[in-house]
C-alpha cells in the first residue's frame, strides 16, 4: 500500500509551514511539539533499484508567501456571494460555513489559475464528464468533510488536546504573526493569498493541520510504539521486506581478484565460528573488513528492502536464505558480499524511504497506512446534509474573470 504524509490523509493542509514562510529563517518549536512523521512515497517504479518516486502532498494550505496566482478573479464580490457564515454542509453538530468552504474552493481553484493562458473553462467536462465547475465544488466539499471526519473521530476516541499541544499551537500562531509584524497586515495576507477572512478561521485550520499527529501520537505513540510487531506484520504483508546485513569489497575497476581473496578469507572465519553469539562475531567482522560505510553506519541493524530496492543478484542471494544464515560470495555491480539474513526488525528506516530523505520506521509506516484506514471509516460515519446555498452555489457565476 502506498504510504503518506499523515497531512495528505485528510487533505489538512501544512498551514504552519506555509506561513512560516513569512519569517526570515526557521525557528525551532518548543517541547511538547509534535514530531511530524515524514514518510511519503509509494511503489518503486517498476525495475528501480534505487528509490520510489515521492508523492508531493497536496497544497491546500494557506500560504501567505509567494504566490504564483494570476489574481484574475474579484474575490471580495465573489466571497459576497453569500454571508460569512452561511451553513452550506450540516454533519451532526458540524456546519460547514461559507467561508470555510470559500477557502477550499478557492484551494481548488489555485492550479487552475497559476501560470495559466487563459481563464479556465468551468464547462469543460473533466474525466468522469462531470463539468469542471461541479468538480472543484465537488473536491472542496469532500475536504471539509474529511475535516468533519478528524473532529468525530476525536469523540469516537475522547480526544482531548493535551496542554503543551494548545501551547504548540499558540506559539506557532505569535511566530507567523511576529514575522509579518502587524495582525492587520497578517489578516490582509491570509485573505489576499488564500481567502481566509478572519483569524477564527486560521485558528481553526491551524489546530486542523496539526489534530492528525495529535491523535497519531494519542492512538499509536510517538514511534508508532503501541502497534505490535504481529499488527506491523499484517499491515505489510505481501510486501516482501526482508532484513540483510552484509560484509562487502568494493571492486577496483582493473579486475584485480584481490578483494574476492580477501573476503574469502572473511567467509571461512565465519563458517568456521563456533561460538556463541555469531551475530556480535558477524558485526566484529563487518566493521572490521566491510566497505560499505552506509551498511555500517547508516543501517547498523541491516538493509531493510523490498524486491526491485536493491540490485537483482543482492536480493535474489538474501531471499534464498533462510533466517540466520550467511551466504557464500555474491557479485554485484559494486561489489562482492557476503550477505547475513535476519528476521525482518520494524523499527528500521526502509532503505527506499531513507534514500529519500525520510526517517520513518516500518513500524510507523504500517501504523500510518493503519490510520489512513480509520480515517477513511470516520468519514463512512458521516451523513452531511447540502444546505439550499450549497446546491445553489454556481462556482462558474461567481468565480468570473475580471
């Protein structure tokens, strides 16, 4: 399954980071602030050997940076359309107001105006044949219900925001509003670049961007602690993970059979180890002799790996071992190995994830794709009632050209 920032499974926005992008450089967060798990990504491309292809997560956050929109529309008129707090989706206690679908449309509307030729089509049929008006109208609802979804699911859990997370958010709220100096100021930029009115709003997409790590944290731990090794297990199956370290030589492009020699030499004092911790003498030999300084420094517990993440003859060579077993001398491009298999350990970086940049463990990985489940079910529970206004909104008649 593919794996996702826990901001692109509700499509909240990284509203903090976006408009700390205001202030001169980065600042650090105070303790008790959340720890944002960065894993992103799907399935290697097919015969990749290095690393899947990230997935970039959706902007549908307030950015009060640069922005690259034409401005082609008259928002103020547009935002006339209907008063601020308009109920435009009922969900139990929850009502969608106008102006918190405003800032969705308008979201939606901000690829369709960046760098554009010409105004876009809102009768322009999309895929599905639905018009291109009733689409965005469509997604920015769909958005604000998955924002309905995180607050049922904090009932269902009896979530409550913790003290150092209200701080957390107090303080992420003075940094962007210290670095533009003035709250006037703050609130023309919020409205200017993303259609946020009033400061309520922010607040309340503030805490929205960060409530799914709040309730991460709450349901699974900071390291995904609370998911067993049994439930990891499950989530990833049939993902074919396996676990090597390996002891390797580096060939020196003349055809010298002088590294082979030598971890021949390797290979026997392992076959001949008759103590009791093969393990500690196999980690002895590989510091003493290996050549791969990200084996050794970087995974010290082993390449955790699916197949195509490493080269063919590397990961054939492993998935013919059984666990505990080394193999005999194994050429690579890059080398020869001798590979040590070990039971797959959840608490390793994928080694695709860490080639691009990510720090998650598998154990938070499946915990993640775990909760994309239960927010996805959060939102089954739902039944929104579409007010007269929101079936009377024409995004084609309000949203026009100047």
């Amino acid at each position: 399954m593919p794996y996702k920032k826990l901001a692109i499974l509700v499509c909240a926005a990284m509203l903090a980071s976006a408009l700390c992008g205001c202030s001169d450089g980065p600042v650090a967060a105070p303790d008790g602030a959340p720890q944002e798990h960065g894993a992103q990504g799907g399935e290697a491309p097919d015969g990749a050997s290095q690393a899947g292809e990230a997935q970039a997560p959706p902007d549908t956050a307030p950015d009060s940076g640069d922005t690259a929109e034409t401005h082609d529309i008259d928002f103020d008129a547009a935002f006339a359309a209907f008063p601020p707090d308009a109920a435009m989706i009922v969900e139990g206690d929850y009502t969608v107001t106008w102006a918190e679908l405003f800032f969705l449309l308008r979201e939606q509307l901000k690829p369709l105006l960046e760098g554009a030729a010409s105004f876009p089509d809102f009768s322009q049929a999309q895929e599905d044949g639905m018009p291109l008006s009733r689409s965005v109208k469509d997604k920015a609802a769909g958005n604000a219900l998955k924002f309905r979804a995180l607050e049922h699911g904090t009932k269902l859990l009896g979530f409550e925001i913790k003290e150092d997370q209200r701080s957390f958010l107090g303080y992420m709220k003075e940094n962007m509003l210290d670095s533009v100096g003035d709250e006037g100021l703050f609130a023309e930029m919020l409205w200017e670049s993303n259609g946020v009115k009033d400061l309520g709003l922010f607040d309340y997409l503030l805490y929205l961007n960060y409530l799914p790590f709040f309730l991460f944290l709450e349901i699974y731990g900071e390291s995904a602690e609370n998911l067993s090794d049994e439930e990891a297990a499950l989530l990833t199956d049939g993902e074919g993970y396996a676990v090597a370290k390996h002891i390797m030589r580096k060939k020196d492009g003349t055809g010298d059979a002088t590294p082979m020699r030598e971890l021949e030499i390797v290979l026997r004092q392992l076959r001949n180890y008759d103590g009791d911790d093969f393990g500690a003498f196999f980690d002895e030999l590989m510091y003493g002799h290996s050549e791969d300084e990200g084996g050794l420094f970087d995974f010290p517990d082993g390449y955790l790996f699916r197949p195509g993440d490493m080269e063919p003859a590397f990961d054939e060579a492993c998935r013919a071992l059984e666990i505990g077993e080394i193999s005999g001398i194994v050429e690579t491009g890059e080398g020869y190995h001798i590979l040590y298999r070990l039971p797959v350990n959840y608490d390793i970086v994928p080694i695709v994830y860490y080639r691009l940049d990510e720090t998650d463990s598998l154990r938070v990985l499946a915990a993640m794709g775990l909760f994309e489940a239960t927010l996805l079910g959060w939102k089954g529970d739902l039944s929104p009632t579409f007010t007269s206004d929101f079936e009377s909104l024409d995004v084609s008649a309000i949203f026009v050209e100047k």
